[in-house]
C-alpha cells in the first residue's frame, strides 16, 4: 500500500504503477480492485470457476484493469452500462454510464461461429510492427491477438 501511495498520490490507476509492480504484486493489486470496486460470484459447480468484475465509472481505469488482467492471462470482457438513479437518506444519485470488465471463466475464447473472408474496406487500417511481431487488440470490449498477429485465435493467452 506505501508503495501505490508513493507511485500514485491522487490514487489513480497508470500503465508505469503496474509495470513497475512483480507478477506477485500485480495479482495483489488485481485482487484489491476487485474487492474495493468488484464482485465475485460463486462457482456454479465443482467443474466451474468464480466470476470476476470490476465496475468503475471511468473507462482509462477500465482499459487499465483489462489490461492488468491481460498481463496476467486472463481474458477479459469489457461492457458499459447506465447505473440506477436512486437516494440514500434523502440524497438523490444519478445515473451516470458504469464500464464492467468481467474476467471470463475460461483463459481462451473459442472462435466458433466467425466467417472468415475478404471485405472491402476504404478506410484506414492499422498494421503495428512489434519487437516481437504480436500485438494485442480490443474491439466491442474483447481483448485478442489479431490475424497479422503469429497468435491469431488466442483471443485471451497473453
């Protein structure tokens, strides 16, 4: 805790706080999310696992969380939503737009059910180079490694 607090005074979630943290430590900070601004729902059966959310108001603190679970090969969801308006002791709360990034239960995606085939397109198109030659990306909320990418179709293991 003394140490987030040195890296990050305002107590705001960056790339360079996760990266500078130990894979050790960037679970204890991934669990400490969930349970400040989480839920977790219990496994349905011996054979499944838990269900992991976060909820925030903010999407760079969704985006970071994301990818805080991607660095330690989760895959993840990311949706958006309306909150109730409501009251506490009189005080109205209005309704402001929630981003859930949900860690699935599995660490793969299954790519069933997708057409694969040309499309035109006359917009523009993005071909990043890495280091390494992979990269991920995120669409509609998934998280994946794209099909320039040597990894095409692990949308989760990263």
């Amino acid at each position: 805790a003394h140490r987030v607090r040195l890296a990050s005074p305002d107590k705001a979630l960056s790339m360079t706080l996760i990266e500078s943290f130990n894979v050790e430590a960037q679970a204890a900070l991934l669990d400490a999310l969930i349970k400040g601004d989480g839920t977790v729902e219990a496994a349905r059966n011996e054979r499944s696992t838990l269900r992991r959310r976060f909820m925030t108001s903010k999407r760079e603190d969704a985006d970071l969380f994301a990818a805080l679970a991607a660095r330690l090969g989760h895959a993840t969801t990311t949706s958006s939503r309306m909150s109730k308006a409501s009251s506490i002791n009189g005080h109205a709360i209005r309704s402001v737009l929630m981003y859930l990034v949900t860690i699935k239960r599995r660490s793969y995606t299954s790519l069933r059910g997708l057409t694969l085939g040309e499309q035109d397109y006359a917009d523009l198109v993005w071909c990043p180079r890495t280091e390494n030659g992979t990269f991920l990306a995120r669409r509609d909320g998934h998280v994946y490694f794209p099909g320039n990418s040597p990894l095409t179709g692990n949308t989760s293991h990263t």
